[in-house]
C-alpha cells in the first residue's frame, strides 16, 4: 500500500522544498504541500553517513511512516528529512512522526 504512496519525481520534491510549510520536531523536518494525491518522500543527505547508513535511516523512516500513515486526512506531497544523529531508531521516529502529524492536523 504505502509503495503507491511514494513521492519519485525530482520535479515534484522541488515543488514540495520550494513551496511547502516546514514543521520541525526534536529529530525530524517535515515539509509538506496540498495536492491532489497523498505522496510521501524522504531526503538523507550524505551528511548522515555512507550509503549503507543513509539507507537504513530510509528504511526506518519508511517504517514508522507505514505505522501511522493511517493519522493523515489529506492529500498532501509530504517530504521527510532526518536530522543528523549518532543512532536512529524506529521507535522515535515512530513517535516523532505521529506527535507531528497530531499536532499539525495533516
């Protein structure tokens, strides 16, 4: 269900980066942008580390969006950024996600 979700197209994370509303929580940013279907993205920059790591924060995050995707209302282009960290875990971007999503009325 949430592969169809996916957010691909360069042009549409540069629409989204260019004028979406920036929410930040303690590990997360997230930038969202009305639209007429629900798509998600994730941006990790080399920042984060080598592949292998970058990947696995996508994972992670892909994850704990699955879990609460359900908690959106809209139809919204939705591109999710990390912020650098030493461990990421599925728990707390789990709860970072949600408390997002619940306090912005997404």
């Amino acid at each position: 269900m949430i592969k169809s979700l996916r957010l691909k197209r360069n042009g549409d994370f540069d629409k989204v980066f260019k004028n979406g509303k920036k929410v930040y929580s303690k590990s997360l940013l997230f930038i969202y942008l009305k639209e007429k279907s629900l798509k998600i993205g994730y941006s990790v920059s080399k920042k984060h580390g080598k592949a292998v790591v970058r990947n696995r924060v996508k994972r992670l995050l892909r994850a704990a969006m699955r879990e609460n995707v359900s908690l959106i209302k809209g139809s919204y282009y939705i591109v999710i950024l990390p912020k650098v960290s030493e461990d990421y875990s599925f728990s707390a971007f789990k709860e970072e996600i949600k408390r997002v999503l619940e306090r912005e009325k997404i």
